[in-house]
C-alpha cells in the first residue's frame, strides 16, 4: 500500500495544486486529507472546490467544524473570512465529513486526536511558551482502543512520526497551507515550520512495517502571502513569505 497524506490547507490553494502536482509525480494515486480546509484569509472557496472534486478521503478539522457548527458573528478571525467566500453547497459538503475514518482497513485518520479535534497530540506546549515533543506515554494514552498499525494525525501543522511502543506508527504530515501561526491555548505559543514550502507526507507498507517520506514542495508563497496581507492577516503573511512569525 502507498498513499499520500495532506492535512491543513487552510484555504491555500496555490500550495494545495502544488502538493497535488507533486503527489501525481511520484506516481501516487489515493490521497488521505486530514482537516483544516478552507479557514484564513485566502481562498476558501477554489480549496473547497479542489478538495471536493479531488478522489480522496477526507475527515473534518476543528476549522472545518467551526464554520458549520456556529454562526458567523461567533466564529474566529480565520473562519470568519473563510465562511464568506462559500456557498451552502460547500457548508452542506463539509457536514458530511466524519471526523475520524479508517483508510483500507489499516490506517485510522483524525485531526487532532482520536477524541478530540482540537488538542495536540505529538507537541505540549509549557507555560513559558515552548513548544515540544509530547512524553511517549500521553501519545500512547491518546491511541488506546485503536487497533490500526497507523495513525494519521495533523493540527499543530508540525510534520512528525511517533514510534509507539507497540510498533504502531503516528504520522502528522505538516501543514499542506500555513507554516506557521500563534496561538493562545493551553498558552500563548509560536507554530513555525521555518520554511515556506508545502508539506504532505508519503505513506508505504513494505513487508508489514510502514514507512514515511515527508515532502517539502515549493510553490509561490509570495503571491498567497501578498493575498493574507491584502486581506489584513499581516502574522499569516509573515508564515507563508518566510515560514516564521515575524
């Protein structure tokens, strides 16, 4: 088995055909998307259209719930945007992506964690701000009861693998859209992937053991963060020019 894995998107649709051009380079045909579509301060309805249109399986992001699960006057400065651009056909789309699947029987999928779509699993995040690697032991708790050989996260737009101890693989493939972002819970905290590029990963089964490929995709940030200043993000223009928060 090989297939690629995309998460995070956040309405970037210049980086998602670029990713997408690169995933039909290596040959690769069934595409996971694991959340985080179309919020921020680009384009959220050509994203959704791709990703509508794209033959893949797709479960639902805490952004991707925040734009069907509130109104607009109650949603967040990236969604808020977001839900302006698409149509009821989008909105109706998006209620129809379940939150969790399992790929071919051997991969589960989620955005977050298994039980929650907004909170991190690989990465902890301390008072003072830094932010780390989670202990082993969390990252195994949050994995009890699911018997997949892999798991598919995103979220925290880190691209990272986890060798549980079991041998189960968890896979977060970075951030397909937004190298980078603040934010304010458990506590003010820096993402920054310190590249522009787009990021997905490869994922092979070779005699019973999973493999992993990250891949980073140039692609013209420049002209995505001239469209986030354009739109008044000037902290999400810093992340897609430069990959840092500046």
């Amino acid at each position: 088995m090989r297939f690629a894995a995309i998460a995070d998107v956040h309405g970037n649709y210049l980086a998602l055909e670029a990713v997408l051009a690169d995933i039909r380079a290596q040959g690769i045909n069934d595409i996971v998307n694991l959340g985080d579509m179309a919020s921020g301060p680009l384009d959220a309805r050509r994203t959704i259209d791709a990703l509508m249109a794209l033959d893949a399986v797709h479960v639902l992001g805490n952004h991707d719930r925040w734009l069907i699960d509130r109104p607009p006057e109650k949603m967040g400065s990236w969604d808020r945007p977001a839900h302006a651009q698409l149509d009821a056909g989008h909105l109706d789309w998006l209620r129809t992506v379940p939150s969790t699947q399992i790929f071919r029987d051997q991969v589960f999928l989620c955005h977050a964690t298994p039980a929650d779509d907004n909170v991190y699993w690989l990465e902890t995040v301390t008072p003072d701000g830094s932010v780390r690697m989670s202990p082993l032991e969390a990252i195994e708790k949050e994995a009890e009861g699911i018997s997949q050989s892999l798991i598919l996260c995103a979220h925290t737009h880190i691209a990272r693998a986890v060798r549980l101890g079991d041998g189960r693989l968890v896979v977060n493939p970075g951030s397909v859209g937004v190298p980078g972002f603040s934010y304010n819970v458990p506590f003010p905290h820096l993402i920054e992937a310190g590249t522009p590029d787009a990021r997905y990963a490869i994922l092979d089964l070779t005699s019973g053991s999973w493999r992993v490929t990250f891949r980073h995709v140039p692609y013209d940030n420049n002209a995505m963060a001239a469209l986030a200043r354009r739109n008044g993000d000037l902290e999400f223009a810093s992340a897609l020019a430069t990959g840092w928060i500046r």
